[in-house]
C-alpha cells in the first residue's frame, strides 16, 4: 500500500502537537522539589473536573486555559498532579476537584477536550490531555486490584500506593486501533455506531485483545464489526485518547472482500463510498463527518484528499 501525498498530510492530528513541556518524570518522587516548585511565583495551576478544565478567549481571538498563580489555586490536600516545565522553567500543575471554580469576569467557560482540542494552542493541549488522562485514572482506581483496600496518591498523582499490601499502580493505557479501510475499486469503508446520531459516519475502530498483535487486531475489528476481511496494513499514527484511558493506533488497511456483514451491535450501518459519494453526502447533509480532533477525520483526509467539512457545517 503506497504511502498517501496529498494537501492533507502536514495536517496535525488533534492533541498530539508538541507541547514543549517536559514531565520531568525525574521530580515526581522528590518531595522538597515539589514543595519548592509550587511556592514558586511562576508556577501556574488549573482545575480539571469531570473531564473538563475552564478555558478563555484572549484578546488576539485565540483560546486559553483559565490557569492562576498557586497561590490563588483552590485548596486540596491529595489531588494536585504535576505535569512538568516549559523552557522558561514554568512550573504546571493540575488539581482535581468536584467541582470547577467560578470565575469573577465570567467570561471562561467549562469545556472538555472535544471542544479544546480544537481552540486551546499545543501548550494547553498538552497539559490538558494529561491532566484530563489522569483525573479520569484517579477516579477510577481507588481501590487496589491485588487486595482491595483503598490506594493513596504518590509521585505527584501518577502512582497509586496500597499501604496494606505494598502494591504499586499506574495509570493505565489501553491501546486502541482505528483504521480507514479501502478496496479495489480505492472506495472507503465508513460505519455508524449505534448509538451515534443519524447520518453520522467514521472509521472503524476497537480495542487490542490480549495475547494479539496490532495487525491482527485491525483484521478481527473490520471482520466483526463489517464482515469484511482485509490483507495489508499499514501504520500512520497514533493519538492520545483519554475517553477514559485509550491510546488511538491509527492504520490505513485494504479489503479483499468487499461484502458487508454489519454486528449490528456496535455498528448499525456500513457503507463504502467513493469520493464523489462522500462529497454530495457532505453537501446533502446525508452523512455527518466526524469531530476534527479524532484521528478518524485526518485517516479520511488521507484519502479523501482534502480537509472534511466541520460538523455541523454540512448541508
């Protein structure tokens, strides 16, 4: 399968900009530096809740995370995560609360990483995908798995410690892939989940099993979800993808058969389209592309050949 070359191949896949922060992995574990770090003037502090943080317009009509001085954060005792430096030696960090502040100015608003990943610039983004993978990870492993008493926060909430049974846990990742399938004819397959609003339509995708190779799971995904069997696979790239904890490991792939065969539990309907039919489907209003920070949108790209509409813009 040839590598794609067109007006879309420098587009930058949602949330994986560089962000120029460093995590400095190397200062979770050190307590004095931490301290040290947020009694620092410069350190900068934002609230994720629920999977969402403030952001707010700035006068050059680009978008920003609400962030303050430490000082001015909210108090919390456990729940403040360190997320690293940038090259000016910013300090950041994150803390989870129930709920998030409000603002005196009412002008920021709550917005999860759907709607911010495509306002907020690649240093926001960044700290927003890790801050919004960890709150989701914290929230959901209180307990240890070995012996089931309740973990405590460590190296700066990206460890969870049992002080029963010694156990160490960290954040999980659960691999994922999504793929653009194409067949001879260069029609791409696209399907619609059950529980997705009529007309909208995207790639297939799903999670690595244990024990299988991401090649194999790209197979077995397209056949149980399409009933359609696909040969070589190719590798474009991945996506963080914290809904809760997913890595996105994105492919272009081509079938060897072309009849589909939908579960009909996850997908309720598969279609393939040509580029003509993409392209009035748009304009008719008929299929609804994906959310511009999937990976799924640029995958289509690739082939499609040029930016897709916006959702919402079609018709």
């Amino acid at each position: 399968m040839s590598t794609f070359d067109n007006a879309t191949a420098d587009r930058p896949i949602g949330l994986t900009a560089p962000s120029g922060i460093d995590r400095a992995a190397h200062h979770r574990l050190d307590e004095a530096w931490l301290a040290a770090a947020w009694s620092h003037p410069t350190t900068r502090v934002f609230v994720v809740s629920g999977g969402q943080a403030l952001i707010d317009d700035t006068p050059d009509g680009g978008t920003e995370l609400v962030m303050t001085p430490a000082f001015e954060a909210p108090v919390t005792e456990t729940h403040r995560y360190f997320l690293g430096t940038d090259e000016d030696g910013v300090r950041y960090f994150a803390l989870q609360k129930d709920s998030l502040p409000g603002r005196m100015d009412q002008s920021a608003r709550p917005a999860g990483l759907r709607e911010a990943g495509m306002l907020l610039g690649p240093r926001d983004v960044g700290l927003m995908v890790h801050a919004v993978a960890l709150e989701n990870w914290q929230r959901l492993h209180r307990f240890c798995s070995r012996c089931g008493e309740r973990t405590v926060i460590a190296a700066a909430g990206h460890i969870r410690r049992c002080q029963a049974c010694g156990a160490e846990h960290y954040p999980r990742t659960d691999p994922a892939v999504i793929m653009l399938v194409t067949d001879d004819q260069d029609r791409a397959l696209l399907g619609r989940q059950v529980h997705w609003p009529e007309g909208r339509f995207s790639t297939l995708a799903g999670f690595v099993e244990p024990g299988e190779s991401i090649e194999q799971s790209v197979a077995r995904e397209v056949f149980e979800e399409a009933g359609v069997t696909v040969g070589e696979v190719e590798y474009i790239a991945s996506q963080p993808w914290p809904f809760p904890s997913s890595l996105m490991l994105g492919f272009m792939a081509r079938a060897v058969s072309s009849e589909i065969t939908v579960d009909g539990e996850e997908i309720e309907e598969a279609r393939w389209f040509s580029r003509e039919d993409l392209t009035a489907a748009f304009e008719s209003g008929e299929v609804l592309p994906p959310f511009g920070v999937s990976i799924a949108a640029r995958l289509i790209e690739l082939w499609y050949g040029k930016p897709l509409p916006r959702p919402g813009a079609a018709g």
